[in-house]
C-alpha cells in the first residue's frame, strides 16, 4: 500500500514539532506537546508550549506546499493563535513546514520491460521458488518510480511493483497471488528518451503470503 500524502504531510509535521521540542529542551525549556488552551469557549490544542525562567512561548507547526490551507483561512488561524498566545501571556511562534516534494518518473513501456526481463531470466525469483518450483510468473504491475543516479548515459532507477505469481494446485487448478517486489533499473538515454536495459537488482517479500493448502508442495 502506498502512503497516503495527507498522512506523508503529518509525518513531517510531527518531525518538526519533535525537533524543536528537542532543541528547546537543551536551551533549558521545559516543553509541553499538545497543550490545551481554553480560549472563551474555545479548547484550543497548541502544537508547543515552552517555558523558562517567565518567558513563555507558544508554537504553531503549519504546512505549506501541498498541505497549505488557503490563504485567507490561513491568516485568519495565523490571528487568531496570536490572540489564543497573548491571552496566555506567551510570545507566538508560527514555524511553517514544507514537506520534500516526491518526483516520480515516467518511462514509457517500463511496466512491459520489466515483466520481459522477469520473464526472461533462467530461474524464478528465490522467495516464489521456495513456495514452489512449478509456478510461472503471469504479470507485473507498477507501482513507484525515482531516480537513484543519473548521469549522461544512464539512469539507475529505484522502484515498487506488484509482482503476480500464478501457481499450480492439488485439484490441477491455479491460483494467482501478488508479491512486493523492490527493484533497481538501469535505463539508457537515446535520443532524450529513457529506454530500458536491465534490471541491476530486486527483491520479492513473500512474508504475507496467504499459504494455501492446496498448492502443488515443492519436491523434498
């Protein structure tokens, strides 16, 4: 399952807080996550609260990018936390996060290439041959793309793909499962297009694999 960006966005969120928390720890802080605020008849939630020595400050961790608000209701919040920070008499502190913006890459016919080079190769992938010798390779799907190194030649690629495995079974009938399969490509530059060459390296995760009983059992 590939990560959802509204939970990718929260993660770099929660980094930020953590990291100021851990720095204003060490400037002699005494630091409060989540600290609730009542403000009329408003419980506001802050971000981080931050004491010592009388000064109080309060934080607001705000996305930008792609998790930005629009911006009138972004303003309107940015006021009223600086009302909710003065009621508490503490100074506001409004620190805005961008989240790393994820470049995929798009190669025309690299799904296809894929699943040719799997096909073509003289043994089945380790992990599926442990389930069973017999089973045959059917499709390919995929998933993620991005670029690991490039020069004027060449483009080694990292990757994600559904990887579907069709196997024999008791009652000479087949049954299909998809298996995680991480990989590294090499592709070539031709003409400014990206064309396929090989895969330099992958793996398939069978560790959730659905054991079914009724899968002809490999040979002792």
């Amino acid at each position: 399952m590939e990560l959802n960006e509204i939970y990718l966005n929260k993660s770099y969120h929660d980094a930020m807080v953590l990291q100021y928390k851990d720095s204003l720890n060490t400037q002699g802080f005494t630091v409060e996550l989540d600290k609730k605020i009542q403000y009329g008849d408003l419980l506001f939630d802050a971000d981080l609260y931050a004491s010592k020595e009388g000064e109080a400050r309060l934080y607001e961790f705000k996305l930008i990018g792609n998790g930005r608000m629009p911006g009138s209701k972004q303003r309107q919040s940015i006021t009223r936390f600086k009302e909710i920070a003065a009621s508490v008499n503490a100074k506001p502190f409004v620190v805005y996060v961008n989240p790393v913006i994820r470049k995929d890459i798009e190669v025309e016919g690299l799904e296809e290439s894929l699943l040719i080079y799997m096909k073509s190769q003289p043994g089945l992938p380790f992990a599926i041959e442990m389930i069973s010798p017999d089973a045959m390779i059917s499709s390919l799907q995929l998933e993620k793309v991005g670029a690991v190194h490039v020069n004027s030649q060449i483009v080694i690629v990292d990757g994600t793909a559904t990887l579907f495995v069709t196997f024999p079974t008791e009652s000479d009938g087949e049954v299909n499962e998809g298996f995680p399969m991480h990989f590294k490509a090499v592709l070539t530059v031709k003409d400014d297009k990206l064309l396929f060459s090989k895969i330099e390296t992958y793996s398939v995760d069978i560790s959730d694999w659905h054991d079914y009983q009724n899968i002809q059992p490999t040979e002792p």
